[in-house]
C-alpha cells in the first residue's frame, strides 16, 4: 500500500521562524504501481519495484526527521532508445508559499541519459526547468537531492511536476540495465503568508486596466510590485504600491495600468518583505483593447514579416523578438516599422516594442512556412 504522509516543515532555517509549514511526502510501496495521479510515457522504461531499496539519508526539511523509506521506489531505466516522462500528481498550493521539492537518488554507473527536472505551475500546459540533469551527480549510493526552491509554485492550485530524458541505449528492458532511481518524493511548503489577501481583481476601465485588492493583515509588508504578462509565464513588472508594513487592519490598494498590452493581458502580484523576501499572488486575467485601440501587428500568421502599426502618435524606439522560452531571437532599432521573419523557425514568438515616448505593446504573432 503507497504511503503519504502530512507532516510539519522545519523551520529553522528555510522558512521564517514564526511560520508554521507543512507539506506532502509521497512514497513508493505499492509494487509495480505509480501512485495515484502519476503517470509516465514509457511504462516499460519506468518502474516502480523493490530493488536497491532506499537508504542512508534522512529527509532534511522534516520534523520529526524522516529517514528513507526503503523497500520499493521508482526507477527510469535507461533501454529502448525511448524518449520518457515521468510527471507526479498534482500539487494543490493554494494559500501556500516558500513551496520546496525534493526527493531521494541514486543511479548506476553505466546510466549515462540526461535527467531534466521541471515544474507546471498552470496544471502541466507549459513547464519550467528547475534542474537540467538531477542525475548527473548521483551515485551507486543513495543521498537526498533538496530542498529545491519553487517560488513560482507559491498560492498555485495545480502544480505538476515532471522528470524527462531520452534512453541512449537501444537494448530491450529486460533484465537489469543501466537505470535512475528516486524515492521519497517531498512537496513542502509555509503555511502563513506575510500578507493575507481578501480579494484581488483586474477591471477594464476608460482609462486602462485598473487592479485592486484587500489585505486582512500584513507583517513587514514593504511592498507590492505589480506584474504582467502575455502569456501567464514571463512576466514584467509595470509598478509599484507601498505596503503598510505591520498591520491588522483592512487595507485597499488599486493600481491602474494605462497601456495595457492588446489582447489577453495576465496580471499578479509580488508581494516583497523588508527582509527581501517575497511571494506571489494569484493570476488574474482580462481581456483589454490595447492603448489607443489602434496597436496592430499583421499579416498574422506570417511567412516573411510582419507590419507593426502604432497609434499616430508613437513611433517605435527598439524592439525584440522572442520565443516562448523567453529567448531573444531578434532585436531591432528605430527607423522601420517591419519585422523580418523569414529566417525563423515556424512557430509561436512574442513580439515587444518600446515606443519613442516610454510605452510598451506586446503582440504573440505565429511564423508559418
């Protein structure tokens, strides 16, 4: 029978003293069987079973102390020339903060693929890397990988997180290959926020978006940064509002963004500590016209470039272009209001110019063949 156990984080160290914290641990003994929620692309190449049970490590982020489970755990066998993700359960974070990971690992000396480690903080539609091999520095030995920070995972409702590789051996998985193998598996987190909001809302108004939230209380509330996004995963910050530091008392704050981005815009808040530290609020989203109503990028999808049109006013100062990773492919000066894009990959890109005035626009556009 699979095992999850609730326990209370530690705090000493990694959250605030006067935080109370908890989190999950998700172990491996139900044989021959991923636990509930857990799923993997390659059922021959990912096993749970008991061989080289866990050992010789206790779960630093516990207390009491947990040490290794033994007995059954996963392993990511490298055979097949197979391509495998293993993705967990999803995590349900909401009202949490400083969220860790962690787990337990331990590969062969002949296992040779690349590991990649990511986090879903949108229910697994894109992910983040947080880990680009956790194998690498695993031995025949097993230790305890973590805590991993996943400050992104902060107040999420449904958050997954993913192990990927692709076997470099072609042999059959029978038998005993070359294999990775992790047990133990720990979501933690702190239970109490600095900052207790009641709402947080975004509303188009004549002017713009207008943002507006409540907090309950706050403690060594500095401040909140104000950030947004075209695509709920890369985000900018367009503002900041004073907090109130200690307090027990409602407070309001409203913050009105001008120049909203056309289309879909994606709003949160950053809410930072005078110590520094910080944690995010849930995402809202609302649909605005763009400022000035007249913001167009066309044709789109495009094959070799794309027309950028401002409001009579504006002229274009730089710009950049960038794939979904966040990368810049292109950048460009003032002096033309076209984009080439025949020398792209067909394929999804965010297009962000700064005008001669300050003022930002921010287009998704599709590159096709």
């Amino acid at each position: 029978m699979k095992k999850i156990y609730l326990f209370v984080l530690f705090l000493g160290v990694l959250f605030k003293a006067t935080s109370q914290g908890g989190g999950i641990l998700q172990t491996f003994d139900a044989a021959s069987a991923l636990p509930t929620g857990w799923s993997t692309t390659a059922t021959s190449n990912v096993v749970v079973e008991n061989a080289s049970s866990s050992s010789g490590y206790t779960i630093p982020t516990t207390d009491p102390t947990v040490s290794a489970s033994g007995t059954n755990n996963l392993s990511m066998k490298n055979c097949g020339s197979a391509t495998v993700s293993v993705t967990t359960a999803a995590f349900d974070l909401t009202g949490k903060s400083n969220v860790i990971v962690g787990f337990g690992r331990r590969r062969t000396s002949a296992f040779n693929a690349t590991v990649a480690f990511s986090v879903s903080v949108d229910g697994g539609s894109t992910f983040s890397t947080l880990s680009s091999d956790v194998s690498s520095a695993a031995n025949t030995t097993w230790a305890f990988l973590g805590p991993i920070s996943v400050p992104a995972a902060a107040n999420q409702a449904s958050v997954i997180f993913r192990f990927d590789y692709t076997a470099t051996n072609s042999g059959l998985c029978t038998g005993s290959p070359a294999n990775f193998r992790i047990d133990d598996f720990i979501v933690g987190w702190n239970d109490v926020f600095p900052v207790k909001l009641t709402f947080f809302k975004a509303e188009e108004r004549s002017g713009g978006v207008e943002l507006s939230w409540q907090t309950s209380e706050e403690i060594s509330n500095q401040r909140f940064e104000i950030e947004r996004s075209l695509d709920a995963k890369s985000f900018e910050k367009i503002g900041t509002i004073e907090g109130k530091g200690t307090i027990s008392i409602a407070q309001h704050y409203s913050f009105l963004d001008s120049s909203p981005l056309q289309g879909l815009n994606y709003y949160r808040l950053k809410q930072v500590d005078f110590d520094g530290k910080y944690s995010y609020s849930v995402i809202r989203d609302i649909r605005a016209k763009g400022q000035g109503h007249s913001f167009r990028v066309y044709p789109n999808p495009a094959t070799n470039e794309v027309k950028i049109e401002l409001p009579q006013e504006e002229e274009i100062n730089n710009g950049e272009l960038l794939d979904l990773t966040g990368r810049i492919v292109k950048r460009y000066a003032a002096g033309s209001d076209k984009v080439s894009i025949i020398d792209l990959r067909p394929g999804v890109y965010i297009l962000k110019i700064k005008t001669q005035t300050g003022a930002s626009y921010q287009q998704r556009i599709i590159k096709i063949n």
